[in-house]
C-alpha cells in the first residue's frame, strides 16, 4: 500500500515539473514582440507561479495570432503556451484537447524545433500505451541531445523514468533520472535538480534501498527549494512519514497543516490518512476515525489505492472502540473494494509485464540498429584498408561499363537501321497502296464518264428519232423500234454493275459498312453513296442516273435524312469516312 502511494507522490513531481529553459536559439523567430512574450513566459514557467500573468500574456499570444491568420506558428504556439498554462492548473483535459491541436497543426518540416517540443507534451499528455510513449520520448530524447538541449533532454530522461516505474522496472527508472540529475547539475538548474532528487527518492524506496532513500529526504527538507513550494514540501514530508516511522508524527503533522492551507485536494487526502493511520498506531482510534473519514468524504475512484487501506483502519479502530456493527460494516466494505482493487492489480500486472515486454524489445531494436551502424563503421575501415584493391575494382567497372555501353551503342545504331529500312518499306508500301488506289479511282472516274457520255449521246439519238419521227421520215414502227432498243441500253443496270464491280476493288467494305450503319438504304441509295464517294457532281450523278440535278438533290436530301445527319455534318465527308 505504502509504494503505491509513493507512486503517485512520484509522479506528481515529474508531471508537475515539465517545464523549459528559455534557450532562444532553439526557437525561429517569427516576430520580436510574439518571441519577446514567448520568451518571458518560459521564464515564467521555470521560475515563478503567477497564473494571472502567465494567462494575460497566453491571451496577448492569441491576440497576435489573429492579427496574422495566414501564419500558422503563432497560432500553435500560443495553443502551445495555453496547454502547458492548463496542466499547470491540472486542466487535463483542456491541457490534452490545446496540445492535439497544436500538434496536428505545427510544421514539422520548417519548424522541427517547434515540433519537437509539442511532440513531447503531446506524448506524455497521451498515456494509453506507455510504451508508444516511451519510443515517442526515445526519439524525441535523441533529438535534444543531437541539438545540445541538455534542459530539455533531462526532462524527457525524467518522463521515460515515470514511465519505467508505472511498469516497474525501477533499475531503468533510477537510471534514467540519475541521469537527468547529472544535466541537471550541470547546467545549474537547483530547482528542477531538487524536484528530481525526490523521483530518485521514492524509486531507492521502492527498491528496498530505504537508507540512501531517507538520506536524499532529509536533505530535501533543509533544501531552500522544497521549502519554498508549498506542494513539494507536503509531498517530501509524506514520503519522510512512510520511511521515518520514529518521527513520523512530526512529518506528518506538519504535511495536514501545509495541505490544510494549501488546499490541494490530492496532497490533502494524503496528508489525512497518513494522519489517521499515526494515531491507529499510537492507539488513539478515536481520533484515527476523524482523520480517516475527513479523508475517505475525498476520495473517489481515483484514490482506488487509498480506499482499500481506510476502509480496512477504519474497521479495525471501530473494533478497538468495540463497535461491532460498524466495524462489520467497513470491514465488508473492505472486501468489496479489496476483490476489485486486487482485479485491477491483477490486470495491471499482466499489462505492466506486457509494457516492460514491448519496451524491452524496443530496446533491443535500438541495441541491433546500434550495432549495425557500429558494424557499417567497421567496414567502412576496412573499405579503406582495401582502398586500392576497390580502385582497381572500380576502374574495371568502369571498363566494363563503357564496353558495355558501346556494345549497347552498336546494337542500338543496328536496331535503328533495322527500323529505320522497316519504315521505309512500310512507306514504300503505303505509297503504293496510295497509287493502286488513285489508279483504280481515275480508271473508275473514266468508266464513269465514259458511260456518262454514252448515256448521253443514246439520250441524243432517242430525240433525233422523235424529231424524225415527227417529221414522217422514219415509219412510226422503225421510229419506235430504234427507240426501244435504245432505251434498253439508255440508263441499264449494265453500266452500274460494272462501276460497281469497279467501285468495289477500290472501296471493298464500303456497302458492307454502309448497310451495316444504314440496314434500311435501298439499292438506288447505295448507288448515288457510291457516285458520291467517287466524288461526282450533281450534274454528273444526274446524267448516270438519267435524272433531273433536282431529284438528284431531293434524293441526296432523303439519304441524309435515314443516314440522320445533322446540318453541320457533311454528306461526302461522311461517305468519305466509312
């Protein structure tokens, strides 16, 4: 019971004690009167205790913030300065919610300094897995020592020990904050010197080392420094009460009338039942039971750890008073708490192997990537030893390299050829692709006028016959004879099938295609696509279709019709396409 409740009086004075040293170099400056500001309030954290300052100077910092919205720094470190002002009130929450702001807003890139230290809050404000937070402080601490920032770099030592003893692994613990203390020493820094010498106080405590442990104590309490903080003074004379039985009435008495003053909740609870528990054994439960129940009226599920020991005291001086029913009553209360304190222990303790397990191999991890630059070192050595049979190595690569390459010339010079003849050939062919279809289309242009010509002078020879005819120079039977056997020839599907047998070398998909977009073109309709395709005037179709220019147009408009193109769409580009 006595080491948990040194635990929590460890904690309180690391946690309370995060503070920086005002090094300006460390921070870009970003404007003189926001850093002049920022720069007085790290002092303020380090050196004084005035909340109404340091909040009038936080409010000036957000002032500033909003005159200069585009520039993000003033805005995370004004939230920042309000978050350490906040844990400073033990304003968790507020503390929390300011610090996860800032870090999901600072420049990590631009201002790493900046981030470093938001990151650092930010990882001990957010405790739900230690050893997430311990590899956090690992990284962070080597950024502070590869800086020089020995201020800052002892407090990470200080967070990493808090977080070894809540898994209690205390020889890593003392560890680290001894060598916090060593920073702190010689940088001069007294006060957080002072607060650090009770950490290594209660961890020697728990350790079973209770001489160097009472040693360090005794020498806090003649400290300026502890009896100068009001809260480091209750929390040492506590510790002195658990260790120093003999004088434990003085230590303790004089911690109820500091806690009484100072009205801090935690340290008063704890100035109470150590109180109560001093008269138990000086055999006065009467006035044990007063200081038990001012103290158990306090508490709540976070003083689990206190709960337990009172309710058991308080049961055992209601028995020495010989009343039975109330020391039955506290005694069964006793048990309740007692079987779920002894759970949450027993989870604790499956969860602290499971931290101290994961810490240990982030350990490792850092040991073998150590190692393994330790190792690169050696072989860098060795690399220099063996420097000129690596220069021979080097210019036989480079031989090789440049053979290499000029067989890849070569075979690059012969690719280029191959494709360079392959594209010739391919043009060669296209070309003359290009003029077997220019031929086919002039033999095809010239069939076609040649049919167009016949068709007219047959077309010439019918109306010298009627003219004849009419004239009574050729019998209306021979006139008509003539005229029938010309019509026969006059306008024939002879002459198409022929320009379509021609048409169909040159062009072979074009009716496929056409009916496949088309499946309801008539076969007249084929035929003036493909006189258009060729390219024909209107009055050319209309002579090898023996028709008006007219109907030629009328026929040329219902095809754009069922062919459903646009005004803007042309019909020979269209059939030109296909």
């Amino acid at each position: 019971m006595g080491r948990g409740i040194l635990i929590v009086v460890l904690l309180l004075g690391s946690l309370r004690g995060f503070a920086e040293k005002p090094v300006s170099s460390y921070w870009k400056p970003v404007d003189p009167v926001f850093d002049s500001i920022a720069a007085v309030l790290e002092l303020e954290f380090i050196e004084g205790d005035d909340a109404l300052s340091r909040d009038s100077l936080i409010q000036e910092l957000y002032r500033k913030a909003g005159d200069n919205p585009g520039k993000k720094v003033y805005r995370w470190r004004a939230k920042f300065w309000d978050a350490r002002a906040q844990l400073k009130k033990n304003n968790s929450d507020s503390t929390l919610r300011l610090i996860d702001e800032a870090y999901h807003e600072v420049d990590s890139v631009r201002y790493t300094y900046d981030f470093m230290r938001i990151f650092h809050l930010w990882s001990v404000m957010n405790k739900e897995q230690p050893h997430v937070t311990y590899g956090h402080l690992k990284r962070i601490a080597g950024y502070y020592a590869h800086t020089g920032n020995l201020f800052m770099l002892a407090h990470a030592y200080i967070d990493m020990g808090n977080i070894l003893s809540r898994v209690k692994d205390y020889p890593k613990a003392l560890e680290y904050f001894q060598k916090a203390d060593a920073y702190y020493r010689e940088l001069g820094e007294a006060i957080y010197r002072a607060k650090n010498q009770l950490n290594i106080s209660n961890v020697l405590f728990l350790m079973g080392e209770t001489s160097r442990s009472d040693q360090i104590l005794h020498g806090l309490l003649r400290n300026p420094v502890c009896v100068g903080d009001t809260a480091f003074h209750i929390s040492t004379l506590l510790s002195l009460t658990e260790h120093d039985i003999a004088r434990s009435e003085k230590y303790v008495t004089e911690a109820y009338r500091l806690s009484a003053a100072f009205a801090n909740r935690g340290l008063s609870i704890q100035s109470e039942y150590f109180l109560g528990r001093y008269y138990q054994d000086a055999r006065n439960p009467a006035r044990a039971l007063s200081y038990y129940r001012m103290a158990v009226r306090q508490m709540d599920k976070r003083n689990i750890d206190l709960v337990v020991p009172a309710m058991k005291s308080m049961s055992d001086c209601f028995a020495s008073l010989h009343q039975t029913d109330s020391a039955y009553f506290y005694l069964n209360r006793y048990e309740h708490y007692k079987d779920s304190l002894d759970q949450i222990n027993s989870l604790a303790e499956i969860r602290h192997l499971e931290i101290r397990a994961a810490i240990e191999k982030q350990e490792m991890e850092l040991r073998q990537a150590e190692e393994r630059n330790r190792f690169r070192l050696v072989l860098a050595g060795v690399g220099g030893a063996l420097i000129l049979c690596l220069a021979a190595f080097i210019c036989y690569v480079f031989w090789k390299r440049s053979r290499d390459e000029q067989v890849k010339k070569q075979m690059k010079e012969l690719e280029n050829k191959e494709l360079t003849m392959r594209l010739e050939h391919e043009t060669l062919q296209k070309d003359y692709f290009k003029m077997e279809v220019e031929s086919k289309d002039r033999e095809l242009a010239s069939n076609s006028l040649i049919i167009m010509e016949k068709n007219r002078a047959l077309k010439s020879l019918v109306e010298e016959l009627e003219r004849e005819k009419a004239m009574g120079n050729i019998t209306p039977g021979v006139a008509s004879q003539i005229g029938h056997n010309v019509k026969i020839h006059l306008g024939s599907g002879n002459e198409w099938d022929f320009f379509k047998m021609q048409f169909v070398k040159v062009h072979p998909e074009f009716f496929v295609r056409l009916k496949a977009l088309c499946p309801t073109i008539t076969e007249g309709e084929l035929r003036l696509c493909a006189y258009i395709r060729t390219g024909m005037e209107i009055k050319h179709i209309a002579q090898m279709l023996s028709l008006q220019p007219e109907s030629v147009k009328k026929n040329r408009y219902r095809l754009r019709q069922k062919l459903q193109l646009g005004k803007e769409d042309s019909l020979e580009d269209f059939l030109r396409n296909i």
